[in-house]
C-alpha cells in the first residue's frame, strides 16, 4: 500500500486535534490565485492530511466570497487524493436532529455567483456528475462517524444555496417539498471542483437546526447555530482520525482518479501551451 494523502477543508482549529504530529505550515499561489488560507500538513500514522480553513482563519470569507478553485487546485498541488468536505447544515427532515451528521450521496446546486469549473479559455471538459461523491469513502466517511460516536445518516440530498442569509420559511417549505435532507452553502462547489481534480470526494454535514421550517424553530439563531457546532466539531475530529485509520488500510481501487480520462472535449493540437502548462497537475497525464 502507498501513502494516502487527505484533504481535508473546514474550520479554522480543525487540524487541533489529538494524534496529529505537529502540523506544519504551507503556503501556496495557484493559477486562480491565493486560496482561503495557508495550508495545514500533519500525519497520523501512515496517513498525511492536509488541512485548509474554508473561510479564513477568523471565518473572514462569505460562502460567495470564497475562491473554490484555488483551494482545490493547491490541494491537487499538494498531491491529495481523498477529499472531505466538513460544514455545519440545517436539516430538512424531522428525522435528522440538531447534533447528527449526514453523509450525502447527491447535490442540489441552487447557487448562482460562483465559478463551477477549473476549465473553459481554451479547454472544454465534460465530467460527469451523475454520482458526485466516492461510494468508497462515504462508506469509510460514515463507519468513522458512527465508531467515534456521532448518530450518522448517509444517502442523504445536500441542498445548496448561495446566501449568505438563511432561507425565508417559504423557501425553507419549498426546499423540503424538493426532497431534500440537508441545507449549506458551500460544498457543491466543492464537489464539482474534486471531480475535475479526480479526487475521491465526500461531504460531511454537521447538522446544527431545522432552518426555519420546524415548527419548533422560531428562526434560526446564529448563537444556537454555533453552540450545536462546537459540540459537533469534537466529534467530527474523532471521525476524521478514525477515517485516517480506516483509509491507511485499504488502497484506491474506484474510478474517480480517472475523471478525465474521457471528459476532455477540445482538441489536444488547439489547446493553448500556457493554459495546458498552469493546469498541469489536472490534465498534464492527459496531454
């Protein structure tokens, strides 16, 4: 087995967690500019994991503020192979309570100001998205969740919005009449974005209320909101040292490392020299 190097993007004190040697600072540039924040690298046992505040640290950065692509594209630089998506939720179903965790399986996009691909000046790329996560590591994700204790759902719809507000009740209302589970705004771009770097993928929803549908919610309250995430952020670090684990014993054996192998539409002659070369650690085995 080689080494298995985890990405992993959430909360600014995400990589303070035990077992973890002292993680060192990384600073990168990307072709889309600065990411989020400096890069985190750390081990535990045989597995790296390279950690990245989604929104800055001092959560600086709106959910439409945040440049999606450098912060995917320096984890593809830093040689990740697993990607997870940490991020607080609302629920959508009487069923998922304030303090569970989801693991979605699909994605609703509903957002609208952000960039939804690494690709276009020259370079046309059709991934598919039909199933936007890795079955293999949901099913690790979800194990890890549960063996460090969390009450853990997976298979659910992640609904994103673009906010930065919470939804109306009549919004709230429609969303659920969509079928939804659970309601964010950041890892759809997330999702899109780790196909196109042939990253195995998945979200970890920490759910923190009920929106404003319930009809025990009064309105959402962003003091209750980060109350239930505190509490849900201890145990999402136990679920990703118990991922860290699972992971360090099994090799890569699904098909997203191979995304665009045939997604790549444009004609390799009339792709531009300059733009093949910035984004060569996506496409540089393709061309």
């Amino acid at each position: 087995m080689g080494k298995r190097v985890v990405g992993i993007i959430g909360g600014s004190g995400f990589y303070q967690m035990d077992g973890l040697d002292r993680p060192e600072p990384i600073e990168l540039d990307t072709p889309f500019g600065k990411p989020s924040d400096t890069y985190y690298h750390s081990r535990m046992g045989d597995t790296e994991l390279i950690f990245l505040a989604r929104h800055g640290r001092g959560h600086r950065l709106m959910p439409s503020e945040i440049n999606y692509c450098a912060n995917i594209f320096g984890m593809k630089q830093l040689g990740v192979e697993y990607l997870v998506s940490v991020s607080s939720a609302g629920s959508m179903r009487e069923s998922i309570a304030p303090g569970d965790f989801v693991v979605p399986a699909q994605f609703y996009d509903h957002t609208f100001k952000r960039p939804a691909s690494f690709f276009g000046r020259g370079i046309v790329v059709h991934v598919s998205l039909a199933d936007p996560v890795c079955p293999d590591l949901c099913r690790d994700l979800a194990a890890a969740g549960r063996k460090a204790g969390a009450r853990t759902h997976d298979r659910g719809t992640y609904f994103c919005i673009e906010g930065p507000q919470f939804s109306t009740r009549a919004e709230s209302d429609i969303y659920r009449s969509w079928n939804v589970d659970v309601i964010s705004m950041t890892a759809m771009q997330e999702a899109r974005l780790a196909r196109e770097a042939e990253f195995c993928y998945a979200a970890l929803a920490l759910v923190t209320d009920y929106d404003c549908w319930h009809q025990s919610a009064q309105q959402v309250v962003i003091a209750d909101v980060l109350r239930v995430l505190k509490d849900n952020v201890a145990l999402a670090q136990k679920t990703m040292i118990e991922l860290a684990a699972a992971l360090a014993q099994r090799d890569r054996t699904c098909q997203c490392g191979s995304s665009l192998r045939d997604a790549i539409i444009t004609d390799r002659a009339l792709i531009p020299s300059k733009l093949a070369s910035e984004l060569s650690p996506l496409v540089g085995k393709y061309l």
